[in-house]
C-alpha cells in the first residue's frame, strides 16, 4: 500500500510539473529567450534564471497560458528590443521604460492588438513610428518621451479610438500635427514638448472634450490656435511657449475652471490663467516619477 500511495504521488508530482512548464507556447517562451538575450538580461538588474519555468521570471504575467504582460521598467535593459514581439498576441501590457534600449523598434510591435499600455519612455529608442496602428483597437496609453525618434506623427494615429494618453515629447518628430487626431475623443493627455513640429494646426481641438493635459511646447507650431481650443471646460495643464503662434486670442473665451498651470508666450493670458513663476518652470511631460506604474 505503501509503495502504491508513493507511485501515486509521483505521478501527481510529475504531472503538475508539466502543467507549470507547459503554461506558454514553445514560441512565446523562445521570443522571451531571444528578449533576455537581445537585452543582456545578464546585466539586467533583476534577472531571469532561463532553466527556471517563465511563470518565475521577473515582470512576466501569465494568464491561460499566454504572457499577458511584460514589465521591466527601469532593469538596466540595454542592446535592442528583437523582432518577432507579434508572437505575444494576448499581451495587454508592455512597460520597458527607464532602461537604455537603443535600435528601431520591431516592426511588428504595433500588431499586438490586445495592448492596453505601451510605455517604452526614457530609453534611446530611434527610427519612425509605423504609419498603420489600425491594428491596436484597445490601447490607452502610448508612451515613448525622451527617445531619439524621428519622421512624423502617422496620421494613423487617429485609428487608436481608445487612447487616453499619447506622450512623445522630447523626441525629433517632425511635420503636421496630424488632423486625424481629432477622432481621439478619450484622449485625456496630449503631451508633444521638445520637437520639431510645424505648421498651422489644423485639428479641431475642439473635438477632444475629455481633455485635461495639453503640452505642446518648443516646438515649431505657427498661425492661430484653433478655436474649438476654448471649448475645453477640463483641461488643468496648458504649455504653448517656445512656439511662433501668430495668436493665442482664441484663448481669451476659455472658462476652464479647472486650470492648475498655463504656460505661453502670452504674458497677459498668463496672468489671465493664473500662471506662476513656479509652474513656468515645470514642463509637465517630464514627470519622471520613480514609481512602477503599470
């Protein structure tokens, strides 16, 4: 009886050790492998012992047997983020921030199409967006500030129905503002400091009415402001300065009650809107908060 009991749990043993091994795709586990690698997880703060099961490894989240998450904010992640990511299909949150990732970024990335949050800010990513994002129908947040990117805003952008957040200040974009932005009607935060964006804006601001933080600083951004601009009644961050706005009179109809910082060229809207020497000296797309959001 004895021997049948420890035959038995044997079996058990053996068989839930399968069960955890087999938590992911043979796929899904080598694109993790070739990640570790393309990355020098060696050097990586936290690290991944790849003999263990990936179920241990250090930010990934697994759920019915796929990687639903990825999160290696601020890991000392360097090198280059590998081709091939498409093959984590139910992954819904991607945070590489703070690291120093350098290369383009994988041309499939913008196929992940159950993505909620995409935060790689903070690195020294470089090469264009890609101009289809149809693909990314759940994405909320898009954050790449403070890389090295380069081409224009697609006009794809305008696709993302969900986007609440869109931060790609401090890059070298360039050109238009894209006119397809103005479908983003749950964008909360639009946030572009520190390009090299130009021309009249001809999106109707007016249309995101779920607005609170607008960050369009010392960029290259010329004419009037839109006047659907005043309509805004939430927004609480507004930086225009560094710009070659021909006027900012539109503004003079804004009611937003809701106003904690505005920043222009203006001084008499300035003064109008409250705006302090403290809050001129903040940029508000420079939150670097130490915190692992996400």
């Amino acid at each position: 009886m004895k021997y049948v009991i420890t035959y038995i749990s044997l079996v058990f043993v053996l068989s839930t050790s399968f069960i955890v091994s087999a938590q992911i795709s043979s796929n899904e586990k080598q694109y993790l492998i070739d990640f570790n690698k393309s990355t020098n997880g060696d050097h990586w703060i936290n690290k991944w012992d790849l003999t263990a099961d990936p179920s241990t490894w250090y930010g990934v989240e697994i759920k019915d047997n796929h990687v639903t998450a990825l999160k290696l904010y601020r890991n000392n992640l360097t090198g280059s983020i590998p081709n091939g990511m498409s093959v984590l299909s139910h992954l819904k949150t991607l945070n590489l921030a703070f690291n120093v990732l350098e290369g383009n970024l994988p041309e499939d990335i913008f196929l992940l199409d159950q993505l909620t949050i995409m935060r790689l800010e903070m690195n020294k990513l470089t090469g264009v967006l890609p101009q289809d994002c149809s693909k990314m129908q759940q994405l909320e947040e898009l954050s790449m500030f403070n890389n090295l990117l380069q081409g224009t805003i697609p006009n794809g952008i305008g696709d993302i129905l969900t986007l609440k957040s869109l931060n790609l200040s401090s890059n070298y974009l360039e050109g238009n503002l894209p006119k397809s932005i103005e479908n983003l009607d749950k964008l909360e935060r639009l946030e572009l400091f520190g390009n090299k964006l130009a021309g009249v804006i001809e999106v109707d601001l007016g249309r995101l009415v779920n607005l609170k933080e607008l960050i369009l600083s010392y960029n290259k951004f010329q004419g009037d402001l839109p006047s659907g601009m005043a309509t805004l009644n939430n927004l609480e961050f507004v930086q225009l300065q560094g710009n070659e706005f021909r006027s900012l009179n539109v503004l003079l109809r804004m009611q937003s009650s809701k106003l904690a910082v505005f920043d222009s060229d203006d001084e008499f809207l300035n003064m109008k809107f409250g705006t302090t020497e403290a809050s001129r000296t903040r940029i508000v797309d420079t939150k670097f908060e130490d915190v692992k959001r996400n």
